[in-house]
C-alpha cells in the first residue's frame, strides 16, 4: 500500500494497474470525493444504494476523475457493501494526483 501524506494506507500497486480501497457514502447531496478516513478513501455518492445505481454511478464518478474509459475500472471486492476494493488501469502516482486533486 501506498501511504498519503496524512499516513492512510488506500492505494496498492498491482501489475496491470492500482486497487483503490474505498468507504463510499451512498444516498449524498452530490458525487464527491471526501479525502482520506483511515485505511479508505472516502466518496460520497448521489445515487442511493438501490438495484446497483450506486455502484455504476461510483465506477462512471471514479473513471471520469482518473480520466479512463469506464471498462478500465470495475469492483474487486465489496459490490454490497460501502467498504469496496475497486481496480483502475492507471499508475499509482497518477491515481494519487488525479484523485487528491494535486498536481
């Protein structure tokens, strides 16, 4: 895992791209990412926690930030839970910029 500069662990290296630990907050005001909540990225999601409309509104939010196409991020572990582990063809450097918002 890859430490942020506030010390959580979220972020892991793997050989065909990263996977993204997340604690989603489904049902919010609007699509957003939070920042860091311990070992998680947290992300707060508009769509409510029905029929999977959170989880496909989650992976078009997260493609969209990362700047990939949508088959390039998919669930790895977690579809019914708001703890998931998702995968993103992307390097983990890049990841960390375009999810923190740096440069």
């Amino acid at each position: 895992m890859i430490a942020t500069e506030t010390g959580s662990n979220w972020l892991r290296p793997l050989s065909d791209g990263v996977e993204i630990i997340l604690h989603i907050q489904p049902g919010a005001c609007r699509t957003e990412i939070v920042g860091p909540r311990g070992d998680a990225l947290k992300v707060r999601v508009a769509a409510r926690a029905v029929d999977g409309a959170a989880n496909e509104a989650l992976l078009d939010f997260l493609a969209q930030c990362l700047g990939l196409r949508r088959r390039a991020v998919r669930i790895l572990r977690g579809e019914l839970s708001r703890h998931k582990a998702i995968w993103a063809a992307i390097g983990p450097d890049v990841a960390i910029q375009r999810l923190m918002g740096t440069t």
